[in-house]
C-alpha cells in the first residue's frame, strides 16, 4: 500500500503504469466497442510472479464512472503480466491506466 511508486511506464497506446521496480511482461490493450471516453485508473494487486491478482477500477484520478469502460479496463488489467520479482513482497499494489478514446 505504498503511495510512492518508483517504477513505471507511459505506454504509446493509451496505457500507462505504475508499480515500483517492475516492468511489464505483457500489457493487454482493452478490446472495446463503446462512444464513451474517459480515462480509468485501475488499482492492480501483483504477485512475486507478475501475475495481476486482482484490479479495482475507478480510483482517484479516473474522469468517467462509466460501468463499461470500468468493466473492460478490469478484464485488460487482470490479462496484464508484470515481470517477476523473487525480491517483491508476497502482494504488490499499484495502478494501470487507460485512456479510452472516440474511435
């Protein structure tokens, strides 16, 4: 539950990332079908193994409180892989955002 986050990213497809001393293994883009937009802040829950073990969309910072766009930022954020860290602690907590845009 740290608020200081030392490592992260600011991806080139409307993603951006924030957990301390990891990198991103695989970062899953959310499939979506929608005229909304907004951007989703995604609190992340990470194992030692880079797995995201759970996700919590809509924490501070999110501009819409639009139910699908939350749902499809959850589904893309529990996809996400997080290179592995023998070195973390058991849960790691950080956030993924998403910047969904008109098509």
């Amino acid at each position: 539950n740290s608020n200081a986050y030392t490592g992260g990213g600011i991806g080139t497809n409307g993603i951006a990332y924030q957990l301390g001393g990891r990198t991103i293994a695989k970062i899953k883009k959310p499939n979506y079908d929608s005229q909304q937009q907004g951007k989703v802040v995604v609190t992340i829950r990470v194992d030692r193994s880079g797995k995201v073990i759970s996700a919590t969309p809509g924490a501070k910072g999110s501009t819409t409180t639009n139910a699908y766009l939350y749902s499809k930022a959850k589904e893309a954020a529990l996809k996400t892989t997080f290179e592995a860290n023998t070195n973390a602690t058991d849960i790691q907590t950080g956030k993924i955002i998403y910047y969904f845009k008109l098509n």
